[in-house]
C-alpha cells in the first residue's frame, strides 16, 4: 500500500494488536527487522506476530486486495536469516497521521479529498 487514505483506512479496520503492531513498525521506516526484534521492540511474547498477520488475513483481502501497509524479506532474501518486516517512509507517515487521528477522522482529509467510511 502507497496511498495515506488507504493505509488510514487499513489502521481504523484492523485489530488493537494489528495496530500496536503497525505502531512498532513505523518507530523505524526503511529498516527491515527480523521478527523478534520488533516483537521486544514493542515488548510482545515471541511468535505474536504471526498470530496478529494471521488474524488479519481476511480482512486485509476482503477489504484491501491483499495489499499491506508494511513489507517482508523473507529468511532468504533477508540480512538476518529470518523473516523481516518493515515500513518504507511514506507509510510510515501515514501510520503516525493515523495514530493522531479520531476513529472518526481517521479516514477524513488526504490531498484535499474526503473519503467516505463504511
């Protein structure tokens, strides 16, 4: 996901734990981190974050076509060996503009334009 309006609208629809989790993620944008270093980042048990990736599978391809407001490296292709998770900038920013938002509002202005909520 690229678009702020989209990714405002992805953190209002997921879970509280998807959330903390998107929160995490933009502490660090363009900085791929294994798994568990984001999880004692946020200060998680191991292996919850495969458990929240899980439980937001349906939503994110009901509502989203499958797109995430994050990125992976996984264990072949990542510096570490293991999976990686990261936020490039600019999602990064739309996360935070989110965190401020009201529930309400989380969807509202981007470039001028007002999105609807559902």
């Amino acid at each position: 996901m690229r678009d702020p309006a989209e990714i405002a609208r992805f953190y209002d629809r997921c879970s509280d734990l998807m959330r903390e989790l998107l929160d995490g993620l933009a502490t660090a944008p363009g900085r791929p981190r294994p798994f568990p270093e984001i999880e004692d980042a946020i200060g998680w048990p191991r292996r919850r974050i495969a458990s929240v990736l899980g439980g937001v599978f349906r939503m994110r391809h009901r509502e989203f076509g499958g797109r995430r407001p994050y990125r992976f490296h996984d264990a072949r292709h990542a510096a570490s060996g293991r999976w990686e998770m990261w936020m490039d900038a600019g999602q990064a920013s739309a996360v935070v503009t989110a965190q401020r938002a009201k529930p309400a509002d989380r969807e509202a202005q981007v470039d001028g334009r007002v999105t609807a909520r559902r």
